[in-house]
C-alpha cells in the first residue's frame, strides 16, 4: 500500500493519501476541495544495505568472510601499523619553511 504525497495547486497545501491496490487516487484536495492535485515525489527509506542482503540470503556469509581474511595475511590492518614509525623515533624535520 503506497503512500502518496499531493500537492494543491489552488491552496498550495501538501497532504498525504493511503492508496491501496484497485483503489483510485484521490481527485481533489482535503483541504479545499479543489481538483487541481498533482502528485509530488516523496521520500523513501532504505532498510537494508547490500551487505545486509546477502546476509540475509547466506547466514554463513559473516563466516566465510572471516575465514578468507584469515587466510589472507596482507588484509590484516595491524600488518600496516605495525610499520608505521613512533614520533619518537623520527627525525626533527629542521625549522618551518616560510613562504
């Protein structure tokens, strides 16, 4: 059962309207009465994420991924930090450079 948004182009007022399947829209506005009612583009939600859809067909999907990083040395992010150097150990880069 969508919901729709209308707009009145007499009275200008924006309202809502349940249409439910073999039913028609409505034909005037609910606040003035007028004919004159066009429908707007009205905002939608998305509930779920791609990620989510395929979890939502394989179960064992969080699994699968698991495993093949585990599998995978380079995919483990500490790998990368651990090459990083401390501030401590770094050289003092000299004086400020002005331009």
């Amino acid at each position: 059962m969508p919901l729709y948004t209308y707009r009145c182009e007499a009275c200008g007022a924006i309202f809502e309207a349940l249409v439910r399947s073999g039913r028609s829209e409505p034909v005037a506005c609910q606040i003035c009465q007028a004919p004159s009612i066009k429908r707007q583009p009205s905002a939608f939600a998305v509930t779920h994420s791609e990620i989510d859809a395929l979890r939502s067909i394989d179960p064992m999907y969080k699994r699968i991924v698991e495993d093949q990083m585990a599998r995978t040395p380079e995919a483990e992010p500490m790998r990368h930090l651990n090459k990083l150097m401390p501030f401590s150990a770094a050289r003092d880069p000299g004086p400020p450079i002005d331009f």
